[in-house]
C-alpha cells in the first residue's frame, strides 16, 4: 500500500489545550517551521515507514512524538529525543534517540514503545477493532527535550495504519452455528487457507486475520469466547472442525491447503484438532505461546477456571498485585493425563515462545512437544523459536508491547490485571522477527511452489 507522502503540514497538535513554549529557539522554529514527512503515510501494519525532519538549525534538540487515539477513548503515545545533524535533520530510521519511550536507532520505536498517556487507566491493552478503517497515528515535532506534552507542535502528519490490504474481502460468518469473520485477498484465487484461533481472552480479534488475508491467505477468524466465557453453554470440538470445513470448502480455497493459527488457548484447540480430530486434516500449523492442556469432556467451556481451581496453591501475585498462571501450567505439565497427545500430529509445525511468558510455561511445553515428537520419530515436523526477554502476547509486528493488562476470568466473570512477561525492546524485536518466520513458514508449507505463488 503505497501513498504519496504529504509534506509540511502544521498545527495538527493535541486536543487540549495548547501552550507556546517562549524559548529563543522555538519562537525561531515558529518563524521558519521545519519540514516533517512521513514515508509511506499509508501503509499495512507490518510495514515500516520513515520520517524526516528537515530545515532545522544545526545541533537543534527536538521531540519525534506519535500520539493515537484508541476505539476505547483513550490515548497512546511514543517519543524519542533527538539532535538535529550538520544539515539541519533528524532521520528516525538512520539517528539515535537520547531518550524517551524508546532510545537508539529504532526506526519503528515510534510504534512499538507506545504506552498510554500519563493519568490514563490501568491495564490497558491496545487492540484494533475496526478493521475495515485505519489506525490514525499522528507523528508530531517539538522544539526541546522537556515539556511537549500540551504545547503545540512544530509540524505534524496524520498516518494511516491498515490491517486490510486494498481489495481484501470481510464476510461475516454465521452458517452452521458458526460465528466469525472470512478474510478473502483480492484476485481470483484459489488460496490457501487458515482458521485463525485467539485465547481466552474472547471475543471475535479480527485483525491478525485481516493481515493474514492481505498476505495471502483466506482467513477465518473465528468466535468462541465472549467476555470470558463460551458462547453457548457447552462448545464441543465439533466446532471447531465445522469451521475448518468452511474455510476448506470455499470456492477460493485450495481444499488440500488449510493450516491453522492459534495463540495461547488457541494453540490448544489447534494441537487437539490436529491430534484428534478425523475431520480437521492441517496442511501446517502455527502455534504462539503454545498451550497444550486437556480439555476434560472434549469441550471448552470454564477450562481456564476449572485448571485454575484444581491447581490454585500455585497461582501468585507479584508486588503489583498481578496475577501470575505461569506456575499453575508447569504442574499441569507434570501429569500426563492433563495433555493433548501430539504424538499423532503428521503436520509441520512452527511453535513460536517468549522466554520470559508469566501465563504460561511455554518453552518447557515446548520441549516437552519436542519430547513426545522425537519419541514416535516426528521431530523433523517442529520447527521452534524461543526468544529472551519475551512474554506471552506475541503480536504482529510494530504492535505495543503489554507486560500485564486487563483480563476476565471465564465462569465468574472476575477481572484481574494477568501478568504476560516480556520486556518492551527485546519483545518488540521478536515480534518482528517471528512474524517474517512466520509468513516465511505459511509461504513455504501452503503455497510452497513457484506455481502457486503466481496465483496470487
């Protein structure tokens, strides 16, 4: 997605009111503003953009600022402190920041270390909703190092962020009892396909769906939770294979060619699909922060409570009051009665982990996989990253990073604040890479031929 960029615009500054900072310096900007661009302003959300400050006096100290208002009415925002070069120019990509929510050369820091402004409420999580409009993000330039925040800016250019490339198509989904949204990339097909599998968490998460479609592949993001528990009263794991035959069964669907996508309890029903079911046959499968416990009964409903009380001695709470599962899922791991026999998986899987994930105890899962994979002779179907000082949210690219947010506990409808890990720089570094081993992994098992690849 490419747009001309728009150069130079000014006065686009915070909703509040402004002040005028009565520096020399500034009031010497404000005669002869700089020159901010942004390239591209239009872009998918696991693209990188550039920006440039121009026509600043040399040796000048500026504030790069990104600022977004979320679909919850809330604030976000990220900054790098910065000196302009011998030409007058600071270059986010190429310059080092001093300070402020990211330092170094980061030239994406503008995305990933957003946080919620000062005085914002807690344990918030930054999600995309809408998916059928951009995220606006607003990249602003002041003059200084120290109190931006309620001043106006120097320059500023509004970018757009997109999760669905042009042409991608959205249906809802409602056949069969099934609820969720089909993603189609835009041409005649046919593609491969994924049923995409969010946690406990619930709802209906659209966007990693979204972007998947805008790579290439048609994608069914897929309802199974809402506000903390299931849909109706007891969702069986035939379900789940119906969605999968959805997706399979759709004209612009190559029917031999259906992976699957979980994350955290979505890896879960993944892994037992795969394991289980006669219906559901993967091409390949993704599995983020893998969760492999048994469901009891073959059915969902209460799964996160039911394990929390049968192991509650081992749940804790840090300083913060934070929640921490990480403990109640390694003695899960113990009892092999507890586990999804992967054994009988005969498909590729990648099995992507944060060192640091406070939820779950997904790099000993991890081994443990590898463990019972070897044992049958599997083990060349794994393919496993595990990244230091990562936690258990591992998103697309340039997402924020979240150490603990907000979370409803199933059945009792409970809110806590759950601890997930992970510190921001080096969780924001794996999200970048494991996204690029990802689609790399999807491109090679689902498409896999210079053939297929051209249908695109």
């Amino acid at each position: 997605m490419r747009k001309r960029t728009r150069r130079g615009q000014r006065g686009l500054g915070t909703p509040h009111a402004l002040r005028t900072d009565p520096t020399p310096q500034t009031a010497m900007l404000r005669a002869a503003p700089p020159l901010l661009s942004v390239q591209p302003t239009r872009a998918l959300v696991d693209e990188q953009f550039s920006v440039l400050v121009e026509k600043l006096p040399l040796a000048c100290p500026v504030t790069v600022r990104s600022l977004h208002h979320s679909e919850d009415k809330d604030d976000w925002e990220a900054y790098g402190f910065y000196v302009s070069d011998h030409r007058g120019v600071v270059s986010v990509s190429e310059d080092l920041s001093f300070g402020g929510t990211y330092t170094g050369k980061e030239p994406m820091g503008l995305l990933w270390s957003m946080r919620p402004v000062p005085g914002s409420r807690s344990g918030l999580r930054l999600r995309r909703r809408n998916v059928c409009g951009p995220m606006l993000v607003n990249i602003l330039v002041y003059s200084g190092h120290e109190g931006f925040r309620g001043r106006a800016p120097l320059a500023s250019v509004l970018t757009e962020r997109w999760h669905m490339a042009p042409g991608v198509q959205r249906i809802k989904v409602g056949q069969e009892g099934v609820r969720g949204t089909l993603f189609i990339p835009p041409g005649p097909g046919p593609f491969p396909g994924l049923l995409d599998l969010w946690g406990g968490g619930g709802g209906l998460v659209e966007y990693r769906a979204a972007l998947l479609a805008s790579r290439g592949y048609v994608s069914l993001a897929l309802e199974y939770f809402s506000a903390g528990e299931l849909q109706s009263a007891d969702v069986e794991f035939s379900y789940f294979e119906t969605a999968f035959n959805i997706i399979k069964e759709h004209p612009k669907v190559m029917a031999d060619r259906v992976g699957l996508f979980g994350l955290s309890l979505g890896s879960m029903v993944s892994l037992y699909l795969a394991s289980e079911s006669t219906v559901v046959q993967p091409r390949c499968i993704v599995c983020i922060s893998g969760n492999y416990c048994y469901p009891r009964g073959q059915m969902l409903r209460g799964v996160n409570e039911n394990l929390r009380n049968r192991y509650f001695d081992k749940e804790r709470v840090d300083e913060n009051n934070h929640h921490i599962w990480r403990d109640i899922s390694l003695e899960i791991i113990k009892d092999p009665a507890e586990k999804v026999n992967v054994s009988k998986i005969s498909a590729p899987m990648l099995l992507v982990n944060g060192c640091d994930d406070q939820n779950w105890c997904t790099v000993e899962t991890a081994e443990d996989i590898t463990q019972m994979m070897r044992a049958v002779g599997k083990e060349h179907l794994l393919s496993k990253l595990a990244y230091p000082d990562t936690g258990h949210l591992i998103e697309p690219p340039y997402s924020p990073h979240f150490r603990a947010t907000n979370f409803i506990v199933d059945i009792t409808k409970k809110k806590v604040i759950l601890l997930w890990g992970g510190q921001t720089k080096p969780h924001s570094d794996a999200q970048e890479d494991a996204w690029r081993k990802i689609l790399s992994f999807l491109q090679h098992h689902l498409y896999g031929s210079p053939t297929l690849k051209a249908r695109m």
